[in-house]
C-alpha cells in the first residue's frame, strides 16, 4: 500500500520539489497552503488555526477534500513536512514582523507537531543553518553542536526545533532536517535569496550601475531537488524502522560542500550569461541590514552519511 505525505508550505519554494519527489517515489501526496493553495491538490489550511490543522490531518468518509472544511481524504498519513514556504524565512522581513514571525516559526511548529504526534505521524520540520553564530573557523557544524543563532529568524527557527522535539519525545516521532540557502525552479526570481540574484546581474548592466553585493559572508546554495530526494530517503528510512527511531538521530542536516559569496554567486551568473560585472561593487565587509548575518554556518552532512543516506549534490554552475 501507497505511504501517504502531508506537506505543508506546498506551494513554495521546497514545497513544490518535495511534492513531485514524493508523487515520483510512489507516494500518495497532499499539500497544505494559504495565499497561494490551489484545492483540491493544496488544501488551503491557516497554520495559526489548530482546528484546521486537526480537519485538514483527520479521516473522512467524504470522497473528495472540501475547501471548506479543509479535510484530507486519505485514512492514513504516514508523514507531515513542515516546510519553510509555511514560515517567516527571510531574516529581515522576520524583524520587520517578529510577531508573524514568532506565529509562524515557532507557535505553528508546536501545533502542527501536537496534531501529528496525537495522531502517531512521522513529523520532519525543516530548520536553518541560522541557528548558528557562524563565527570564523567554527565551521563546519556537526549536527550535536550547541546552536547559537545571531539573528530573530535564527532564534525563532531554533525555537521551533524545540518545540517539535518536546512535543514528540520519546516517540520518535520527530525529525529535524536542517538546510542552508536554497535554489531551485522558482515562480518568481525572488522566491529564493540565490535566484534573485540574477535579477541583480540584470541591474549591474544599467548605465552608471552601482550595485553592492556581499563578498563576505560564506553561502552554500543547495538545491530544493537534492533536499527534497533527501527527504524521501529519510522519510523511507525512518518509517522502516519504526520503533527502532525512538533511539535514532533527531537532528540531521543536509547542504552541498560548494562554497559562495553571494557576490562570487553573481560572477558565475554573469558567465553564464555572457555579461560583464563592472557595475557590480563587492562588499567584503560584515553587510548590513537590520538582521544579523553569520559569517560561515556551514553544515555537516555526517550524521546523514552514517545512517546511509546519499548526500550527493549537483553541481551549482551546470544547474541554471
């Protein structure tokens, strides 16, 4: 019998590629959205509103889900994603909102991880690499190292970590998969933080352009593909085991070992198009902004390898 996925955050970024790698692999799939959900394939659900988050997880005898009442119609979920299309993940719109942030990151893990272990469901929340400093020579990070993140959106992506992990402790029923910066096929440039800056590429090509980009901060852009056939394995894997998880590894990370400034992003951009960078300016100081920015949060895939699960990540360059 088919395994059955909830995924929320399905019409974003991740959500998106995690849908097809599940549907691919065989799975029965469902999404979960707001502004952008699409019924009857992506249930429009409010994650601040647990009784939506019960209709939309609970059985049913009708034979189709109903935009109203939010229901799945599939008897058995085997596993929910909580994906980042359904928080607040841009550093500086979190300290623009810390309030929406705070809902989202933290108070809506906590009820989706409530509904999902009431019901024994697999539950895998997808965290950051901000949930750490990033201080010079502290890279990489494994992933049993003590997290200390530097901005709101870091706190709060950590603070939802907890919440899922006390909910199902001593289950084995909750997972944390944590990811850098992604890229991905996107709906619009602006969806991931590395296609956007394409857009910026673009703009440096006006005349008398002055476009400042970072040359400081170290980024290691994955994409959602990878993440998501990660996802599948891991979700494979862990649900085999079944009673055997309550003693496997909680927190597991994921990132591919290619290395970027966000201004050396834009140098290969710029290759690839056959465009100069003359009006691009490389910063290589701390950038600014309201949020605080790590310096290196490099992730290691180790715990991932010694539960066998591939890492392999395609080449950033060859992928536009």
């Amino acid at each position: 019998m088919a395994k059955t996925a909830f995924v929320t955050g399905a019409t974003g970024l991740l959500g998106r590629q995690v849908i097809r790698a599940f549907d691919r692999a065989g799975w029965t799939v469902v999404g979960s959205g707001f502004s952008r959900a699409k019924p009857p394939s992506v249930l429009k659900v409010d994650l601040e509103d647990q009784n939506a988050i019960e209709a939309a997880l609970d059985e049913t005898n009708s034979p189709e889900p109903t935009q109203n009442s939010f229901i799945l119609t599939i008897r058995n979920t085997h596993l929910l994603i909580l994906c980042p299309g359904a928080a607040n993940r841009f550093p500086d719109k979190c300290d623009a909102d810390p309030d929406g942030t705070r809902a989202l990151n933290i108070a809506a893990s906590r009820r989706i991880a409530q509904a999902a272990r009431s019901r024994s469901i697999l539950i895998i929340y997808i965290s950051t690499d901000y949930v750490f400093a990033g201080k010079p020579s502290e890279a990489p990070y494994e992933a049993d190292a003590t997290p200390n993140p530097t901005n709101l959106y870091g706190q709060t992506k950590l603070a939802g970590e907890k919440a899922v992990l006390e909910v199902c402790e001593n289950t084995g029923l909750g997972i944390i998969l944590r990811v850098p910066v992604l890229y991905g096929h996107a709906e619009t440039p602006a969806e991931s933080a590395v296609n956007v800056l394409v857009d910026a590429v673009w703009k440096a090509q006006e005349k008398e352009a002055h476009v400042s980009m970072d040359d400081w901060s170290l980024r290691y852009p994955t994409n959602t593909e990878d993440v998501a056939r990660v996802l599948v394995d891991l979700a494979t894997h862990y649900l085999v085991v079944d009673e055997a998880r309550v003693a496997m590894p909680k927190v597991l990370q994921f990132s591919s070992e290619q290395r970027y400034t966000k201004f050396q992003m834009c140098q290969t951009f710029a290759e690839i198009l056959g465009l100069p960078l003359n009006g691009m300016i490389a910063q290589s100081g701390a950038p600014g902004g309201s949020a605080l920015r790590p310096y290196d949060t490099h992730l290691s895939t180790k715990a991932l390898k010694d539960l066998g699960i591939d890492v392999w990540t395609q080449q950033f360059e060859d992928w536009w």
